[in-house]
C-alpha cells in the first residue's frame, strides 16, 4: 500500500519535463510595465503595490504567482480581473483590455477569502452561479452533480453554507470556480483551509486541467504545493519580480550531487568513502529515504476508510468532473433517457415507411388478453374474499369489474360485457 501510495503522491515529471519550454499559442495574459499605486486623500503615493512589472501566461500553461504578504501578488490578480484599474503600463487578457465584459465568462476565479451566500446549500449555490453564466438547466444540473461528488460535499450538499466549516467552505468555492468550464482559472490561495487529502486532489486537478489545455494561475504561499503543479513562476517582492523561470532552473542545485541505490552494507560504504577521499571528494551524509508525511496521512486515512468508519465532515470526494476531464457532451438524465428508450422501443415494433409486409399483432394482442385474464381473477378473488366476510351487497357492487373499460382495451365498442359465470340475457 505505501508503495502505490507514494507513486500516487510523486510529482508529475512527464509533464515538468516540458516546462521549460512554454507551450505555443496566444497568450492569455500579457503584461508590460504594469503599476498600480494606491493614493490618498490628496492624490499623493500612498502605497505602490505593483512596480513595473512584465510576464506572460501562455495558453495550456500552469504559472505560479508567489511571494510574501504584501508583494503585490492579489493586486495583480485583481488588476486581471478588471477589479482594479492599473496606474499604467499595458495589461491584455485574451487579446482584450481587463475591462472587455465577453472575457468574464471564460475565466473561473477563486478568490482568497471565500464570500458564499450563508443561508444557501451547496447545490443551490452552484445553481446559482450557473445561472450567472447562462447555463441550461440540464447542464447546471450535472454539472453540480459532477463537482460536488468530486469536492466530497454530496453527502452534505443540503446544508446551509454558514454550517461549513473553512475547508468545506473552501470545497465549494473551488466547484464555483470551475462550474462554467473556465479555459483561464485563477486560484488565489486555493489549499487555504483544506486538510491533507483535499491538498492533494487540488494539486491533482491542477495538473489535469493543465493537461488538457486549460490556463492556470496559482497564488499561493504554500510552496510545496505550487513546486507540485506549475510549470514556470514569478517570485514577487515589494511589487517588483525578483526571480522567474521554470521550477528545474530555480530549484537546481549545483554545488552538489544526490546518487541513490539500494540498500548498501558497511564495508561498501567504506570502500566508496576511500575513493572519494582519493578524488578529493567527501561523503558528507548517508541516510535511508524517509516517506513524506502527507503520505503518511493519506496511509492513515485511506485506512480508516477502509474500516468504515463514521465521519461527519466532507469526504475525499470523486474524480475529476466528466466536463473538466474530458469535454465530452453531458449525458442524459435518467428520466429523459427512459423516455427516449419506449420511444425507440415502439419504433421498432411499427411497420418501418414503405414496407408492404403488416406487423403481425397477433403476440401482442395475445399478451394484452393474457394480462386481463389474470386481472379479472385477482378480481373473482378478491371478491370471494369479501363475500366471505361481509356479504354486504353494497361492499361487493364496489368490488365489481368496470366491464366497459376491459371492452375498450380488447377493441369492443365500449358497452359492458356480461360479467362471467352469469348467463347472457336479451
């Protein structure tokens, strides 16, 4: 088990191996000498949060926004969304000013502080922001259903929202994200809150979104987290960019070398320390690996799971939505897929156009009458009953067959038949 678990918990290297080349295309965000200084009163400096900054997020790209408190990263954020008017520069997100309305509905945004209606469930609150995207009803309900079995809240999906805790609060906030199949998402913050598993299958969405194409901008202090996912970052300090570049170029070491092998016995560990004396190298360290605690919390959980034990929070939740991990078209509801299979059953039984050969109804006429028969003795039966605990002649005319109705399902003219056992009169 802890084996499949650390493969399961290993970063994704195929697709860090393309990183560092960014993919081709347009670009989603491009920025070029971008300022934002907050005034006072007077219209003097109050504070310059962003200082003349350039980058550019490319379509299928998965760009890390990081920095401490304070380093311009949520203006940034802001000023993309059109929240915020910069000072000056250029800003263009998908080709448009911040400003341009048509972009809105092709980015999903999470901000750093969940703001949810309080006396609003989970699903009416996804409904809600469907309809803020024009969704049809059927999409917005498979959409819901698919992001809140894949956020772990469809067990709790009828409680008010202001009965989550932060990290369910946080759940719901990453489904609203994603409920109008953003092609940019912006996620500020997004683990804020969430316990280890749900960590873990943000990272893992993270990456599939960017698989499949999709523009992601993360922002988050975190730095575990975003080493996971991104393919390039800017490091920001005091508004300025201090580093950029791809994960291998920042984070590689050069002044030393890691070789890991299999369990080695003393007297090997020796002769490899002599021969590095020999070339004036040193064995500074030997240690056996240890697994990372995330790993150990996912082992521990996962077995609980197992046991079936009660918990009363959000659960790990599904998969990946259907829409967010392949595109495909929406399925059917069951019930509109019920009605669609008796129509196409009934075209099969009629005579297809231009066939001279008639369907033969004699089986179904044979099933018809089969199934009056056996009603009308359910019926003789359950007025034998009745006769035999109260020979009530009111009680047994209220027991009697409506002839006129049987008549009519086996094609008479509508008038009543004799009821049977009794002899025909006139």
């Amino acid at each position: 088990m802890a084996k499949s678990m650390r493969e399961q918990l290993a970063p994704d290297t195929s697709r860090r191996a393309t990183a560092s080349h960014p993919p081709s295309g347009q670009s989603v965000i491009a920025a070029q000498n971008l300022t934002k200084i907050f005034k006072d009163f007077w219209r003097r400096d109050r504070a310059r949060a962003v200082d003349g900054i350039d980058f550019e997020i490319h379509q299928g790209e998965i760009f890390g926004l990081l920095g401490p408190n304070g380093s311009g990263k949520s203006t940034t954020i802001k000023m993309i969304l059109g929240l915020l008017k910069k000072t000056r520069g250029r800003l263009l997100v998908f080709g448009h000013a911040p400003s341009d309305v048509a972009t809105k509905k092709r980015i999903g945004y999470l901000p750093e502080e969940s703001y949810l209606y309080p006396f609003l469930n989970a699903r009416e609150t996804l409904d809600y922001y469907g309809k803020l995207f024009q969704l049809e009803s059927r999409t917005r309900r498979h959409r819901i259903d698919e992001l809140l079995d894949m956020v772990g809240l469809t067990a709790v999906q009828h409680r008010q929202v202001r009965e989550y805790s932060k990290g369910m609060q946080r759940r719901i906030g990453i489904a609203q994200a994603l409920i109008n199949d953003p092609e940019f998402l912006i996620l500020d913050e997004p683990t804020t809150g969430l316990d280890p598993i749900g960590t873990k299958q943000v990272k893992d969405l993270i990456v599939q979104l960017g698989q499949r194409g999709k523009t992601v901008l993360l922002s988050s202090h975190l730095l575990s987290d975003v080493e996971d996912c991104v393919d390039r970052m800017v490091i920001l300090y005091g508004g300025r960019i201090r580093s950029e570049g791809t994960c291998e170029q920042l984070l590689e070491a050069h002044d030393r070398n890691v070789i890991e092998t299999d369990r080695l016995d003393e007297e090997t560990i020796r002769e490899i320390s002599s021969l590095l004396t020999k070339k004036n190298h040193q064995l500074e360290a030997i240690s056996r690996p240890r697994q990372k605690l995330e790993e150990l919390f996912v082992g521990i959980v996962e077995a609980a799971r197992n046991e079936h034990l009660a918990t009363s929070g959000a659960l790990s939740g599904g998969g990946t939505a259907a829409f967010l991990r392949d595109g495909q078209s929406q399925p059917q509801p069951e019930g509109e897929q019920l009605i669609e299979d008796l129509l196409t059953s009934t075209q099969q039984v009629e005579t297809p156009a231009g066939d001279a050969t008639p369907v033969d109804a004699s089986s179904t006429e044979s099933a018809e009458s089969s199934m009056i028969d056996e009603l009308l003795e359910h019926t003789d039966k359950e007025s034998a009953e009745v006769d035999a605990a109260s020979p009530d002649a009111d009680k047994l005319e209220s027991r009697d067959v409506d002839q006129s109705v049987i008549s009519q399902l086996l094609g008479g003219d509508g008038k009543a038949q004799t009821p049977r056992g009794e002899d025909s009169q006139g």
